[in-house]
C-alpha cells in the first residue's frame, strides 16, 4: 500500500538547568484520526510497535526514527488489520502474535521486511487461535511459550522461528485438559514457568529444553507462582502455601532445597503484591503486614532482611508503591500517603530518606505517575498535571524545581498522552512515545536531548557563549577553544527548517542571520567531536 507519512520538528520550552529537548512527530494517521501506536519492541537496530490507520487496521510497524525508515508491515490487507500483539526478540528476529482471514491468533515472525514477515505456525489449525498472548520467554535461540492445538489443551510449546521448528515440548496434564502453563522467565539457562498437574495444581516447573529436562522444581511447594524477577541471583516470585496462606514472597536457585517462602509477612493473608525490583542490593516491593496497609519494603534474600522501609500512609490504608525506577542513585515510584493522591516519591532504602519528590498535582487526587524511564540523565515520565491540561510528559532531575512538563513550542491541548499510556521506549539516542500535540491525534513523536549526544557535550557547553540572547537577529558566538580542527554553525527555526549553515574560522565570530520572524530558534555548534545546542530568541 501506499504509505503517507508526515515529519513535524518542534523545541521544546527549555527551563533553567533542563536540556534543550527537540520533538518530532512521525505522522502515520494523516488527519485528526489518531494511529495510538504502542507495544514498542527493540530488536538490533528496528523498533517495532503497533499501529492502526484506517487503510490499514491495526498492524505492524517499524521504524529507524526516520520518514523514509518506518513502513507498515501489513499481514492483513485492508481496513481490518491483523491486530499484531506481544511482540519479543528472538535471536535478532520479531515474534509476535498476529491474525489473519485463515489463521487466527498464531505466532509470526519478522526481520523487518514485508517478505520475511511470516506465519510461523498455524497451531490451531483454521481458524480458531491458539493462544491470546504469547507470554514466552528465550533460551539458547529458542522461544518457550503457551498454546493449544486442539488436541491436547494449553501446553507448553518451542519454536525457532521456523515451522518444521514449533512443536509443542511435553504434554505436562495429559490429553484435552490444559496445564495452564505460563509466566515463562529464563533462569541459570532454563526457562521457569507455573503449570498445573491433576495431582498437585499449579506449581512451579523448569526446563532446559527437553522433554527429560522439564520437571517441577518443588512438588508441594509454592502454589500458583507468578511476578517472576531475577534479583540477587536468585529468582524472586509470589506464591502461596496452600490453604490458609495468602501471597507472600518466594525465592527459588532452582533446587529442591532452595525453594522456600522467604517471609510470611501477613500470616492471616496476603502481604505481597505484583511488583518486585532490584535495587542496591535489595529487593523493593510492596506488601502488607495486615498491620498496615500496602507499603514500601525490602528484602536482602533472608527473612531477617525482610523489613518494611516505611509506613508511607499510615495506619490500614495502603500507600501501594508501583512504577518503580532507579535513577541517579535513588529509587522512584508512585505512592499515596492518604492525603495528596499518588505522586512520585523516592527512596535510597531508609525510612528518613523515603519522601515526596513533588506534589504535581495539588489535591487529593494526584497526579499518577507512570511509565517512569531515565533518558540521557534524566527521569522522564507520565503524570497528570491539573484537571485543565490532564495527563503529560515530565521530565526530572529529581528535585521539586527540576520536575516540570515538557512539551513543544505548539500549545499542547488537554490529556496529551493517552490515558492508560503505553510504555515509553528508548531507542537508538531518542525517547519514543505516544502523544498529541496538535489536531494530528494521537501519534508517534520522538524526543531528543540535543545537547547531550557527544562525548565531550558538558566540557564544550562550559566554553561556548552566544551573546546577546535575545537579540535582533545579530549576535556573537566565542567556542572559547584556543584551537580546533572544524567548527560549523547551524540554525533551525521551531518547524525544524535549517534557517542557515555555515563553518566558523575563529574561536569569536559575529554572525547575522537571515531576516527572520521574532521567535526562538535552535542553535547548533559543532567543534571537533563535541555538539553544543542552545535556544536563541529572536526580538
């Protein structure tokens, strides 16, 4: 099909102390109808997400973060789309769930071309699907995974990628009853997943890839294990005893022996919740005492080193920390201390140094913070700003003065990110996300710090002075480097357009611009290996 794509660049407002940030849009629904692009996946150097147009549905994209580098890679042709999901690498290729007139639900796999995106396997054969996500997990080249053909019910499964490749590993539960298997995570070169049996319910099992090598771990251990992480070089889940036990916190090296409920926090009910995170050499997680509500805790690995870090909301009503990420040090999240709604907090493991970062949204309700991620040494994420202008991108160096709203010079209209908002994603140098900005709807826009992709970046950005600033249009810059190979100037207005291009011969040249509109403007110095990039107002 045709593809029509749009690139709009913008700078952002830049605020004493923040990077000069550019935005570009990349355009996949033309008009006011949004594409909502999600689901991002890096694979080499692709990024895949999903998307959906009216040609097209929803399918799947790729893109390099340029116009002529993103295509659509249409499994379904026409408006119906193959509605692609769960998308993973394996072994430098795309496998995802998509569907299709004759297939249904069925794995597929990509290396970013429309010729070789293809139909791994048709499972189920027809088209009924055999599976509604593909929660698999990768060892040695080889993807494990959930699915049912027909016959034997919801069992484990390989592929390579290839047909003659796909099959399914081991009938854990005999015949048409499923064994529910799931959670896949690799593990010490196996791959750990839950399953259920007739004799001892859903428990946890391992594999090395065989149909020998696929076992339970612990036969009357750990009931219905899910949240799976690696941490400490263990592997950390949830889990409950049985009857008369709740969720609570498990720990597994793969033995027998080593299988065991780290800490019954809440022994009349359940303490753990479904998030755990490695930090400092510790595990952070929320749970309940059935004292407090859900807070902020840790574990070193042991039961003794299994303590609350701090009663945020105290007394019974929880606090719940979620959204945890560790950035310069510290440890954020969302939390509730009961009386200014979810904001974002910060730990570095002591109740003392465990506080609010900021109130960004007064009140009661707060501002929910999401989908946090450190780009180029700061932490961006999602948050509502007020009841007027809803939900936007931040940015914070951690401070109460340094987290702020960023956004392109266009006036960004109300709830410019969608609300739940998919996942920001960091590839090659740029900050991709889902947003609107303009009457475009929700599109795909990419963010860069423009003054910090070069390895000398801060000892350049001491040396360089643009003076005055604002000015007519007339100004003079000084590099401040005694001497240097090449130097080059260029300029961009907010619609990204290069307003002028030129070498610089000396360390102090005054420059002139072209007649310009009053504005501001995107000044950008190279010297040598090093790039300095600033804002200039034009009066």
């Amino acid at each position: 099909m045709k593809k029509l794509l749009f690139l709009l660049t913008l700078m952002s407002h830049q605020a004493i102390g923040q990077p000069a940030l550019r935005f570009e849009r990349l355009d996949l629904n033309a008009g006011p109808n949004s594409s909502s692009p999600n689901n991002f996946c890096i694979v080499g150097n692709k990024l895949y997400f999903t998307a959906t147009t009216p040609a097209t549905g929803s399918e799947l994209w790729v893109t390099d973060g340029t116009v002529a580098g993103t295509q659509v890679l249409e499994i379904n042709p026409g408006a119906d789309g193959s509605s692609p999901s769960s998308l993973h690498e394996m072994a430098g290729k795309l496998v995802f769930l998509a569907s299709s007139p004759t297939s249904g639900m069925e794995p597929w796999i990509s290396d970013g071309t429309v010729a070789g995106t293809q139909l791994i396997k048709d499972i189920m054969p027809g088209t009924g699907n055999s599976t509604s996500e593909l929660d698999g997990a990768v060892l040695n080249g080889k993807m494990y995974f959930a699915a049912d053909d027909i016959t034997y019910g919801r069992e484990i499964w390989v592929t390579d990628g290839t047909t003659a490749g796909t099959q399914m590993l081991i009938d854990i539960r005999p015949g048409f009853n499923s064994s529910h298997a799931a959670k896949f995570i690799t593990y010490n070169n196996k791959v750990y997943f839950s399953a259920m049996t007739d004799l001892t319910g859903l428990e946890l099992w391992a594999t090395d890839g065989t149909t020998l090598g696929t076992q339970m771990v612990d036969s009357g251990g750990p009931v219905s294990p899910d949240v799976f992480t690696k941490a400490l070089s263990k592997l950390f889940f949830r889990a409950t005893k049985g009857v008369g036990t709740g969720d609570e916190l498990w720990v597994t090296d793969g033995t027998t022996a080593g299988t065991q409920m780290l800490k019954q926090i809440n022994p009349p009910g359940s303490g753990t919740t479904n998030e755990f995170v490695e930090f400092s050499n510790n595990v952070y997680f929320s749970a309940s005492d059935g004292i407090n509500g859900a807070e902020l805790w840790m574990s070193d690995g042991t039961a003794e080193g299994t303590v609350m870090v701090k009663d945020i909301n105290p007394g019974v009503l929880p606090s719940g920390p979620v959204e945890f990420e560790e950035y310069n040090g510290k440890l954020y999240f969302n939390a509730d201390n009961g009386s200014q709604g979810r904001e974002l907090w910060v730990t570095d493991g002591t109740a003392s140094g465990t506080q609010l970062v900021t109130d960004i949204f007064s009140g009661s309700i707060g501002g929910h913070p999401r989908n946090l991620i450190v780009y180029k040494g700061y932490l961006y994420f999602e948050a509502i700003q007020n009841g007027t202008a809803g939900r936007q991108l931040f940015i914070s160096d951690g401070s109460i003065s340094g987290t702020k709203v960023v956004a392109p010079t266009a006036t960004p209209p109300a709830n410019t990110v969608n609300n739940p908002p998919p996942a920001l994603c960091v590839y090659d140098s740029m900050l991709f996300f889902q947003a609107r900005y303009d009457t475009t709807g929700f599109e795909l826009w990419l963010l860069t710090n423009d003054t910090s992709t070069n390895i000398r970046n801060h000892e350049l950005t001491a040396s360089v002075r643009i003076y005055p600033n604002p000015s007519n249009g007339t100004f003079t810059i000084e590099t401040g480097n005694k001497t240097f190979t090449t130097a080059n100037l260029e300029v961009y207005d907010v619609a990204g357009r290069l307003i002028l291009s030129q070498s610089l011969a000396s360390t102090k040249e005054n420059i002139r611009l072209p007649e310009t509109a009053k504005g501001m403007y995107l000044v950008k110095i190279a010297v040598d290996d090093a790039l300095y990039a600033t804002q200039l107002i034009i009066e």
